[in-house]
C-alpha cells in the first residue's frame, strides 16, 4: 500500500464514511413491546427518550428507524423561518403535505394513508426546534400525532425541560407516557469501539485490530459518544497513516484529541 | 444521475406516468436538496419543489406524462436517467385524454402501490380514452375536479380528495352497484376492443382508433338522450365553456366526459358492434322500455338528437372504415 492510498483510507475514516449503527439494547425491545400494546388498546403512545448531551440519543434514534424499515418514519426539520408546524413537518416526513395548507389537527387522510402503508412508530428527534409559537401548540401536535389512524407509537427526545413538562401535563389521561433514561456504560463503550473498527475495516479494507491496552483504556474512560468516536476515528486514521495492524492510544493522546489539537493536526497533514 | 443505492424507491414503477414519477423523485431529500441547490439563482428562498416540473418551470400546455423527441431539459435527464426516453411521446398509441383534463385513477391500483411501494402513484393507463376501467382490477376509474388531477402533486391531491366528504357524498359506490350489469357488460366491450386493436397492422390503427372515437363523440354529445341517466348527474364530468358550439363539444366531450360515462358509451358502442345481444342489452339497462337496447334505437336517438351530427357521424364510419369493426348501420 503505497502513500497516497493510505492518505485516502485516512480520509475516509476522518469523514465517517463508514456506517456504524448503535442503539441501546433494550430500546428497540421496548418499542416493539409498545406497538403491539398500542394495537391492541388502539391508543397513542408517547415515550421521551432521556439522556445527557452526547450519549448517543440520536444515534439510537437513527438505529431504531432503519431496524422498524417502513413502519417507522422520522421528522426532518425543514426551514421554513418558523412557518411550518411539526404537524406540517409530520406530512413532509409522509410525502403527503400540501404547500397550500397549514395543518392544525391531523386530517382524514392521513388516518388513511398511514393504515395503508403500515406506520406504527414516529421518531422526532430534538422536539424543541419545531416551535413556531409559545403557547402549547408544539405539544398539542405531538398528541394529535400519537393519536393519528389507531394510535401511534411517538418517540422523541428534548433537552429543554419546561416542554417536557408541559407535554406531560397536556397528556395526562389521554395517551400513555414512559420516559426512557439513558447513560452511556462502559460496555457500551466497548461495543461502540467494536463496531466502530468492523465499520472502517470494511470500509478500507484493513485488519486493524485494538491492542489490550487500548481496550483498558476504553473501560475506564466516561465521555461523551460522539467526542469518543471522534478519538476512534483519529487513532484509526493514525493507525493507517503509521500502516500499524494495532490500534493503540494513551491517555494523552486522547486528551490532546478531545481538545481537538491532534484531530486539526491530523487533517492538516492530509489535506497537505 | 441519482445512485441507485441513493434512493432504491425512486425506481420507476412498471405503467407509471412520468408526471408522477416526477413528483414521487421531489420526496427524495437528496432530490430536495439538489434542486435547492441549483436554484439558488431564483432568490425565493428556501422551499420545497412539488414535482421536478416545478423546478423546470414548464410551459404551460405542454404534456407532463410525455416528453417531446427534442426535449432539452436539464433536470430530468439527470435525474431520472435512460428511463426518461420511454416517455417519449408514443406513435400510434390509443386516444389519451389531455393533460388538462386529466382526471381518472383506480382506487385499488394506488392502494395496492401505497402498501408495495410506500409511495402514491398515477398510472398512464388511466388516460387513455377507450379505458375507462382498470385493466388490473377491472374496476371503473373514478374521477376526481379538473383542478385536482391538474395539480403538480396530483398523486397526493387525488389521494386526499379521495378520502374526502365530497368524494364520498358522490355516490361512486351506489352508482356502480345500480349499474353493475350494464358495467360489466361494458368491460367487457374494452377488454374485447384493447384486444382487436393490439392484432391490428400499424398502418391500420388510426382507422380503428378514428370509428371509436367518431362513436364516442357521438354517444357522449350532452343533451342526448343516450348521455342522460340516473345517476348521470353526480358524474363530475366537465361542463363545456359558455357559448360553445355543438360541434366543439362533440370533438372535446370524449376527453372530458367522467370514466362512468366513457363506460356507458363503450356498451352501446359493444350494441353497435353486435358484441352485446338485444336481451342482454335490456337487463343491463334494467328493463327500461326506454332506453336504447338495439342498434335501430341508437341511431334513432342520435338522428332525432341531431340529423346533421347523425349524417357526420354515417360520413366518419364510412370514410375511417375498417374490417375490424362492423358496424350496424340501417
């Protein structure tokens, strides 16, 4: 493997070209679970996922999607300088919305559109973006959504606490709430690292493998799931760079990598 | 053009119009963002473009389910690829209604690709002239307003207003339940006439296609006899413009006639042929004394409607005579 060739491999490691799929174990059971109970009672269900910043809530949100295929849909956020509503946003996500009406309460043939193709689950990540009022709109809609054709599983996630709350108050009795707290374990970690390194091995074609050490130093440490893929894909691109079989990094290392000196570094001597 | 991989649920279904193609490839968020990406230029501002039409700014009057043999546009190709040639407009196809009136859809056929596919869609086959059942399910097209099968986004637009209140105070079911007989006859008639047209010579298709339509003309005419029955009220057809002639409505009303009148022409069209027998003819008509049941009574309507339009009619069978098709004429 010649210079340029192992530069390119770097590359695409540095770029997240490779597909790296994580969810927390028990997530996907528990949705499962929901659904079959929201086809029995014919009632929506809405479930806020919890977490702190960077512990894999959306990553979670997009493994859930593709592991449901069509019975799930996600709502994209479109820019509309706060005109379109997340009942708006729910019909661009179906491929159903008019750009000459304003959705306030779900229409007739949504219900019938979404029994046609089979929807059971909705997945809105960051919720807080798609207030476009301050009254309790954004809350009202989420509801309205969960009760779309007979009752759908909603799954979202929110950062901002007062809209939590007010969800909560809007729903009580009419749909089921479950709160879902998630954290980052150090088993988790390791299951990431893994998957990560079949990921950019599949994708570069190398055997990389993790030295003891490294795999120590992935059970002690405690962060945030992006920032610890952010140092996995350094030490990978290191590691092909260097042309090492073993993927190794200290202590240091990684601390300079979380600062992100090393990782500027590191594209600098790339794109040179 | 887009990656395969990109979006597997781009691929064009078999029998789909090119409009709706086109519309089904602007729910593509690559697709999306591709468009917002070239249209920069415009200073609207960020949006979402309904169909690849709207991004091409189309001229108005033009076809959206064919494309001209000198097309020079620049999305499309792009986009959609070599499968953009088989929309070029067909020879010798069969009489399609235009654009504009464009209105018919099969209910079972969009739900069916809803469950397969995920996505609403238009097929081509409803707009052809002498099809007003679906070949799949032998079922009558429905007919949606003119304005909404007009529409950019007419798969979505025809599926709302499909599940809407005023779709269903129209009675579509109790009609064809109040004529199921004469219905069945008259697929019957369309199954028979797809099946002779297809064992024509090219060189002979426009005499075969130019009787039918002669005969369409004449049996749809408003005002007619033959044109008005129950239920014939809640069929949605257009209305012809103020001050029309008797002669331009003949030659538009095939096309803007509603799916469950091109059916009712269809069976008299199958007594004239001698393809429905008089008895069969009288209990699909439900015994009515009345109503035209042989060849000697529709000629008498048509000639007493208008003899000028009768003698156009005898003149246009004679002159696009062909041995396919034998007509009765006393």
């Amino acid at each position: 493997m010649n210079s340029s060739s192992r530069i390119s491999k770097a590359i695409k490691v540095l770029q997240g070209q490779y597909k790296i799929e994580y969810s927390f174990p028990e997530l996907t059971n528990t949705i499962e679970e929901l659904i079959r109970n929201t086809n029995i009672t014919a009632k929506g269900v809405v479930v806020h996922l919890e977490g702190e910043p960077g512990c894999g809530l959306s990553a979670s949100l997009e493994h859930v999607v593709n592991k449901f295929g069509v019975e799930a849909t996600k709502v994209n956020y479109n820019f509309s300088f706060g005109k379109l509503s997340l009942l708006d946003n729910f019909a661009i996500s179906l491929a159903i919305r008019s750009p000459y009406e304003h959705l306030k309460k779900a229409p007739l043939y949504m219900d019938q559109y979404i029994n046609e193709v089979g929807l059971k689950l909705v997945v809105i990540d960051d919720l807080e973006r798609f207030e476009v009022t301050h009254d309790n709109s954004l809350a009202e809609c989420l509801v309205a959504i969960s009760e779309v054709a007979n009752g759908l599983v909603v799954l979202y996630t929110t950062h901002y606490r007062p809209l939590a709350r007010k969800i909560e108050k809007i729903m009580k009795g009419r749909v089921n709430l479950f709160r879902v707290r998630m954290s980052l374990e150090s088993a988790d970690l390791c299951n990431i690292a893994f998957k990560f390194l079949n990921a950019a091995n599949g994708e570069t074609r190398q055997s990389i493998r993790f030295s003891e050490c490294a795999l120590e130093h992935i059970e002690q440490q405690a962060c945030r799931l992006d920032e610890f893929v952010k140092i996995l894909e350094v030490a990978y691109a290191y590691a092909t760079l260097r042309n090492d079989s073993l993927l190794t990094f200290s202590g240091t290392e990684e601390e300079f990598s979380i600062q992100g000196s090393q990782y500027v570094e590191v594209r600098a001597m790339l794109e040179c | 053009m887009l990656k395969s991989g990109l979006c597997s649920n781009a691929k064009m279904i078999a029998g789909e119009s090119l409009s709706s193609w086109s519309y089904r490839l602007c729910q593509i968020p690559e697709v999306q963002q591709y468009l917002l990406h070239n249209a920069g230029g415009y200073g609207r501002g960020p949006r979402l473009f309904l169909s690849l039409f709207e991004f091409e700014k189309r001229e108005a009057h033009c076809d959206l389910d064919f494309i001209s043999p000198d097309y020079k546009w620049k999305v499309l190709p792009l986009i959609m690829g070599p499968d953009l040639e088989r929309f070029v407009k067909p020879v010798n196809d069969a009489p399609m209604i235009p654009w504009g009136f464009r209105r018919s859809y099969c209910e079972d056929c969009m739900r069916e690709n809803l469950r397969s596919n995920c996505s609403l869609m238009l097929k081509i086959a409803w707009r052809y002239v002498s099809k007003p059942f679906c070949e799949v399910h032998d079922m009558l097209l429905k007919d949606v307003p003119r304005q909404i099968g007009g529409a950019l986004d007419a798969p979505r637009a025809i599926f709302k207003w499909n599940h809407s209140i005023e779709s269903k105070n129209l009675g579509h079911a109790e009609y064809v339940n109040n004529w199921a007989d004469l219905l069945k006859t008259a697929c019957r008639v369309q199954k028979k006439l797809v099946k002779l047209r297809n064992l024509q010579h090219d060189s002979c298709i426009y005499l075969f296609d130019n009787t039918i339509m002669s005969l369409m003309r004449a049996l749809l005419t408003p005002g007619m006899d033959l044109y008005r029955h129950s239920g014939s009220n809640r069929l949605l057809d257009i209305v012809s413009s103020e001050g029309e002639t008797l002669y331009l409505s003949c030659y538009l009303q095939p096309f803007r006639a509603s799916a469950a009148c091109r059916a009712r022409a269809l069976f008299f069209i199958g007594i004239l042929l001698g393809w429905v027998s008089q008895k069969e003819a009288f209990k699909s008509l439900r015994g009515d004394p009345w109503e035209s049941d042989t060849p000697e009574k529709i000629w008498g309507s048509v000639y007493k409607f208008d003899k000028e339009l009768y003698y156009w009619l005898r003149n246009s069978l004679i002159r696009f005579q062909t041995s396919a098709l034998s007509i009765y004429t006393s």
